[in-house]
C-alpha cells in the first residue's frame, strides 16, 4: 500500500481517542503481518480500560490450520487471563464475526472498534443492540485490503466465514 493510503482516510476515526487510534493501527498492523504470512489479513487489539494494548493478534486460520484462530479471539488469547473485562475495547480492522461478537458478548467487553463493515458485515449491530458502545470507522486503508484479499483468494475467504463459495 502507498504511504497515501497510509495516511488514512477515515472519516469516522475523530471519534477516536488517542488510544483506540493506537489500537486501531496496531490491529492494522496485524492484518498486515496475516497477509505477509499468507492469511486471511484480519487484525484486532484488545485494550485496557485505560487504552494500554492487553493483547492484540491476527487471523491464523491458514498458518495454524486451526478455523478458530481468528483475529478477535488472537488477541483475547494473547491478553491472558483478566479479572473482568468491564472498561475493554476490542478494536478490529473487520466487523466481527457471529463467533467473535459472541465473545465480545460473552465476556462484557465495553466497546467494540470496527476498521470497517463494508467488506463484511457481522455481527456488530446485534452487539450496539446488547448494550456494547460500537464505532465503525470505515477506515479506507481495512477496506483496500479485505477488498484485494477477496478478490485473490475467495476460496479462503469464503471458508474463512463459513460460506460457500456461490
Ligand atoms: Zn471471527
């Protein structure tokens, strides 16, 4: 990607604050080291109530061969065990999907930070439903790269949410 696009164009991401912006471009930076590793490019960052990162992860379907490996469910792993997840933000560069809003969910985590639900949209509606506060940023530079993943390996993409290829 250009430095241009990586300069952002999100028109929601002023209703980020500097930590959340930090989280989002460390999730960013997840889905970028998924892509090089052959992956499905889906990043996430779980946050602190006070915005340090607790954990953060990429998709690893295809490394680990393991269809529970996704992005959301990296990052939860790599934070370890916590008391509570009141005050959290789970910010990925994807709407999540069913199984990771269920985590979010199951969990109580406060907030909910989506790259962009243009691509894929999951289940981050029900979960503003349910109480959870949720900001779809439609950051241009998470749409680019699930749109140019889609388009070179929708058979991955497909399996990845469970669909079949129509
Ligand atoms: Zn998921």
């Amino acid at each position: 990607m250009t430095d241009d696009i990586l300069e952002g164009e999100a028109p929601r991401a002023a209703q980020l604050g500097a930590a959340e912006r930090a989280g989002l471009e460390a999730a960013l930076e997840e889905a970028l080291l998924g892509k090089e590793e052959g992956g499905v490019p889906i990043g996430a960052a779980l946050l602190a109530a006070d915005g340090t990162i607790l954990g953060r992860g990429h998709n690893r379907r295809v490394q680990h061969g393991d269809p529970s490996a996704h992005a959301e469910t990296d990052a939860f792993r790599a934070a370890g065990r916590q008391p509570h997840y009141r005050g959290t933000t789970m910010v990925t560069t994807l709407s999540p999907c069913w199984y990771c809003s269920g985590l979010v969910r199951q969990f109580g985590i406060s907030r909910l930070v989506v790259g962009e639900a243009q691509t894929f949209s999951g289940g981050h509606d029900w979960l503003a439903e349910l109480g959870v506060e949720v900001i779809v940023v439609d950051d241009e530079r998470c749409v680019a790269l699930m749109t140019e993943f889609i388009e070179q390996h929708p058979d991955l993409w497909f399996e990845d949410i469970g669909e079949e290829r129509p």
